[in-house]
C-alpha cells in the first residue's frame, strides 16, 4: 500500500502563489499516475492535475497556464505549484496514487485547505 501526506496549504491573498507538497511512502514503485483533486465547499470533487511514471502531466481547463503539477522520483515528492490564485481557487487539496496493480485501491492524502482571500 501506499501512505500520502500533502503540505503546503493556507491563506493567500489573491495573485498569489502556494506550493502543494505530497510525500508517498510504502509501495511507491506501484504508482502509476499521482493526481491532485480539490474540493469546495457544497462542491464536486475535481481533477485539478496529473503526471504520470514518465512525468507526463495533464491538467483541468480552469488551471492552466496558472498551476504545474512535478515530481521529485529520488524523494518520492509531488508538488502543485499555483500561481495566480483566484479566490473560486479555494478548497481543499487532495493527492491522490493510481496504482500500476489492478487490485490496489487507490491511495489518498488527507487534504491540505488553500484559501484565497484578501
């Protein structure tokens, strides 16, 4: 199994800028793609970014051009640098692991709040 820890959250001002950290432990050689979701209050959880083993990275309409998704493999660190923070920015983070094994479940963090706000 794999054990997600995020970091990184709080308050900023609008424009700003935060970097979300996820540090994986356990079976991280299992991972297959590491994503980070967010979740706003009386909101759907989201897809906000993705990378995959090979480090290639997708992301949701609303944050590109603003936010990047990166990994650090000797480390096994993932990290969501946002920049350009709108206040429809704040929620509550999430990290998330897909595992390369068809019986894992996937892994999740236990959330990290960004607020945006002046």
């Amino acid at each position: 199994h794999v054990q997600l820890v995020e970091s990184g959250g709080g308050l900023v001002q609008p424009g700003g800028s935060l970097r979300l950290s996820c540090a994986a432990t356990g079976n991280i050689f299992s991972i297959n793609i590491m994503r980070w979701y967010r979740q706003a209050p009386g909101k759907q959880l989201e897809l906000v970014a993705a990378i995959t083993r090979s480090g290639a990275t997708d992301y949701a309409d609303f944050v590109l051009g603003r936010f990047t998704i990166s990994k650090e493999d000797a480390n096994n660190w993932v990290y969501l640098t946002m920049n350009s923070l709108k206040p429809e920015d704040t929620a509550v983070y999430y990290c998330n692991a897909e595992s390369l094994l068809p019986d894992d479940d996937p892994a999740w963090g236990q959330g990290t709040q960004v607020t945006v706000s002046s």
